[in-house]
C-alpha cells in the first residue's frame, strides 16, 4: 500500500515515519530494540508454545542477514544482547545460541524474495492456527481485518515442520507481494517494511482470525462490500499505519520491562 503524504500529516509524528539514522549501528540497535519487545510482546500474548515461533529483522549492513530469536528461550526473557544474527547459509555469525531450523528455512527465503521486507513475525498462535486449518482467506468482517483485504493469501500446502529451503520457497511464492500469509494446518505468517508494522500486522492478523472465528459460531456475519473495504484497506493497511499502531504497544512493554533493552 501507497504511503501518502496526507496520512503523514494526519499522523503528527513527532519524528517522522521510519526513523532516519546517522551510521549503521545505530539503525541496527534500533531493530534490535524493536525486535527484542516483539518478543516481549508476543509472550504477554501468549503466542508461544513451547520453542515455536519466529520474527525476524533484517541487517540493515549485511542485507542478508537476518536477527532472530535465540532457538528455545521463553519469549518473556529475551533482551536486545540474546538476540542471533544468521547469515545467508544459516549460520550463527553473532550471538551465544542456536537458531531454529524452521525459522531459517522460511525466513531466509521470505526475506530472499522480498528485498522490501525488514522483518517477518511467525508463530503457533491458537486463533491463527485454528482459521488457519479452514484453508481460507480471512474475509473482511471488521474495520481490522479489512488491513488484510486483497493483501494476504493461503499456503495451502502443509507437508509437516519446514526445514528444507524448497519449502520455504514455496511459502514466499504463496505470499507474493502481500503482507501476510496463512499457513494452512500450522499459523500465520506476517512481513513488513518495519518490525514495527510485520509485527503489528501479526497481533491484528491473530485477533482477526479471533474475530471471525466468533462471528461465524455465533450466526451469519455480515460482510463489509468490496468498495469499503478497499477505502478501509488504504486507511488501516498502509505501511506507515501498521508501523504507527505498533507504538503505544512498543511504549508499553519498554516502560514494563526495560531490561529488554540490555
Ligand atoms: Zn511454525
């Protein structure tokens, strides 16, 4: 989706969309810190089970390379210093721990086929994987969900854990240009511009599966038309919206627990 100018001024940012850095390092602090409170995050949500689960923010030096999770630590205890830095063949070029096979084996091909995408978020999270066993695309039901409206797919080809490359490949093809997947029998997929914004569309992408999940046991929703979602799309689906809704959230945990930040 187009970033307009108008959604910028709408937005007031007291330092803009994407923040500009002056060297190298500090940019990759930046996603490292970003990075770091998603997992934060995605444990207060309880979108862990057991070591599933992945996000991932590309280097902002070696383009690929990519920063993730250290393979088996609890999600509510992961600081910037535990995060792994892997290179393009899998592996650990910085940091003490291993890397989960599945997380290199669709990321790497994720962030291969989409130079735009900064970071990818991916986990077993319960709503998710439950619409995700229904082989179907997420219908625009509510405000939220229309972020998803012709922008998300179905890789409806599940053949168990993903740990060979040509898997992976495939999954980055069912994804195209969008920025979410659902991974049929397994969870959902998300990638953005930002970590920020994959990350945001992960938490939304969940509670909209959430959402219709409901709506759909408890009678016939009604859809919102194909027009309105598009306008509603452009408004709630846009590069610069995923990564401003992801603020407050970010602001939150970092006040909660700011050894995050270590
Ligand atoms: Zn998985």
């Amino acid at each position: 989706m187009a970033t307009t100018d108008t959604d910028l001024a709408e937005l007031r940012l007291p330092h803009g969309y994407l923040p500009q850095f002056a060297t190298v390092e500090e940019e990759r602090r930046h996603r490292q810190e970003r990075l770091a409170a998603s997992f934060r995050l995605f444990g207060r949500f309880g979108f862990d089970e057991g070591v599933a689960g992945h996000i991932t923010a590309r280097d902002p030096e070696h383009l690929d390379h990519f920063w993730v999770n250290p393979f088996g630590m609890n999600f509510k205890h992961i600081r910037v210093s535990d995060l792994v830095r892997v290179d393009a063949t899998g592996q650990v070029v910085e940091g003490d721990y291993g890397v989960n096979a599945a997380a290199f084996a669709i990321h790497s091909q994720v962030h291969a086929a989409r130079p735009d995408v900064i970071a990818a978020a991916h986990s077993h999270s319960l709503h998710g994987k439950a619409w995700s066993t229904l082989g179907r695309l997420l219908d625009p039901l509510t405000q939220d969900a229309c972020a998803f409206y012709e922008d998300h797919a179905v890789f409806d080809d599940y053949t168990g854990v993903v740990l060979d490359l040509e898997e992976g490949k495939r999954i980055a093809h069912a994804l195209g240009e969008g920025k979410a997947a659902i991974l049929r029998n397994h969870g959902l997929l998300t990638v953005g511009h930002s970590v920020d914004e994959a990350v945001w569309w992960f938490i939304t992408m969940e509670r909209s599966c959430q959402a219709q999940l409901l709506a759909e046991a408890a009678g016939t929703p009604v859809l919102i038309s194909p027009d309105a979602a598009r306008l509603t799309a452009s408004q709630v689906g846009s590069h610069v919206a995923g990564w401003f809704s992801f603020s407050p959230l970010y602001d939150a945990i970092v006040r909660e627990q700011p050894d995050l930040l270590e």
